[in-house]
C-alpha cells in the first residue's frame, strides 16, 4: 500500500503494478496521456515497422504535418479507429 504525497489517498495496486515508482494518484498525476504511432520503414526485405509513443502536444503536431504531407500528395489519411470496412475487405474466417 502506498498514499499519494499530494491528497493522500491510496495509491490503486493496478496503478502501483503498472509503475511501480509512481507516487501520485491519478488524479494529482501531472502526467497527461501518451499517444502512439506506427511507421512503416524501408522497402521491400528491409521494410520494418517502429512504434513511436509521444505526448499528445507532439501527436498533435505529428499529425498536423501527416495531414499537410497527405494533402499535397492526394493522398486520404484514415486512421485505425476511424476506417470502415467493407464486406469485401474482411478476410474468410472459418468456423
């Protein structure tokens, strides 16, 4: 068990297993939530694909300039949460 030095309260144990040194609650963090990325690198054999995690001023600015590059190529930006798939698009899954 572990109090928040700010208002004292307990320290949930799911919080204290996921960062162990933490010494606020969730509620006195500072700390706002990550966002993350994946790129695609290389080309053909050598293509590989890296997770970028960064804070959401940084996803922000990340994206507005995704957004710019995408426009200038006629290129749709969709993200994962926002595509809507086709009948067509989903793979066969046997039963």
């Amino acid at each position: 068990m572990k109090n928040c030095i700010k208002c004292k309260t307990e320290i949930p144990e799911r919080r204290l297993m996921a960062l162990p040194h933490t010494v606020t609650c969730v509620n006195c963090s500072t700390t706002g939530a990550y966002k993350s990325v994946t790129i695609t690198c290389g080309e053909g054999e050598d293509t590989w694909q890296e997770t970028k995690i960064m804070s959401e001023s940084e996803y922000n600015s990340y994206m507005k300039i995704e957004k710019k590059v995408a426009e200038i190529n006629g290129i749709p930006i969709v993200s994962n949460f926002d595509r809507i798939f086709l009948e067509d698009d989903l793979p066969d899954i046997e039963e």
